[in-house]
C-alpha cells in the first residue's frame, strides 16, 4: 500500500470515531473495525440471497402470499405489513390460526418491488490493454510531465487500478489511462 504524505483525517463508518488514514485505502480506524464491516456486508449479501431464494420460488399466479413472502418480495418491513392490516389498507385472509395471508395486488399497489443490492453495482467490461513500453510511460516520465513526485504518481496508479508493467528496473504505466487521469493538468 502507498503511504500518504499528507494526513487524511476520515470518520470510521462502523465505530464512528476520526482517524488518520495511512493510505489512500483505509476506511476504518482498525483491523477490529474492517472485520465488523466485512462481516456486516458478507450478512446483508447472505440474506438478500436467502429473500432472493423465497421470491424465486414463489408461484407468480399466487394471489395471496404470507408476511414472509411480502417481506421478501417488497422489502417492507413485517411490522409494517402488520400495521397496514390493522389500519386496513390492505386485505388479508385467515386460513389457519395465527396465519395471515395478504393480497399481493394491493401490496404491489403501494410498495415497488424489492431491488437486490447485489445486482446495483454493474460489473465493469474486462478491458484488454496493450503494454508495450512505446504505449506506457514510466514512472519518472510522468513524475516529470505532470510536475508530481514519484509517490504522488505510485498512489494514484494502485487508487485507480491502472495497468502496470515492470520490465528490468522501469514500470511502466498504461499511457491512455495516465492522460486520461491527469488531463486537466497541463504537461510541461
């Protein structure tokens, strides 16, 4: 990891306290932290794929369907499908005690239908570059082009993935991508 050589002060999301950041990477103020986060979002995809499962497997002509399934489906809370029963916004039938069913054309009247946070972040296309040196430039090239120290250049190559490629003592980065990164900044 690059280590900044300015300070970066950041809120840590899960415990809530300032830190320094030692790179440009570090979103929480410890290991203890990152670990909760992680296993916070590793919860939240295995439940979203257990909702995803009871969806799936859910008739499509099935006109009543259980809290559970209206929970699934729509992403409403059961204690809201609860109170809209009582409030009687919404129908719902008995068949056993202490089994509701509600109506799911009424449901899909005032709620939208749940969005998997799992299928929100498309996946960027692979794409091929050519990384021969006369299309890259070495590091001290463009330390020297865009006015930046050989740090500044490293951080921001490993921050926005750009393409590199080490031959002998010189690394190269991918020509197109470093322009493209630093074009609003005039070369000398």
């Amino acid at each position: 990891m690059a280590v900044a050589k300015y300070k970066i002060v950041r809120k840590c999301p899960v415990c809530g306290e300032e830190f320094f950041a030692r790179t440009l990477e570090s979103w929480y103020c410890s290991p203890k932290c990152s670990k909760v986060a992680w296993k916070r979002k590793h919860d939240e995809e295995k439940r979203q794929l257990e909702l995803d499962k009871i969806v799936s497997n859910m008739p499509k002509s099935k006109e009543y369907i259980s809290i559970t399934e209206a929970y699934a489906m729509f992403g409403a809370s059961r204690s809201t499908i609860y109170r809209l029963i009582y409030m009687k916004k919404i129908s719902f039938i008995e068949p056993e005690k202490g089994i509701r069913l509600v109506c799911k054309g009424e449901l899909m009247n005032l709620f939208p239908l749940r969005q998997s946070p799992l299928d929100t972040k498309p996946r960027k296309p692979v794409t091929m570059y050519r990384m021969e040196p006369e299309d890259c430039y070495t590091i001290g090239e463009i330390s020297k082009k865009f006015h930046m120290d050989d740090s500044t250049v490293y951080a921001h190559i490993r921050k926005y993935s750009i393409p590199t490629r080490q031959i002998g003592n010189y690394v190269y980065a991918h020509k197109e991508s470093i322009d493209k990164l630093y074009k609003d900044i005039k070369p000398l």
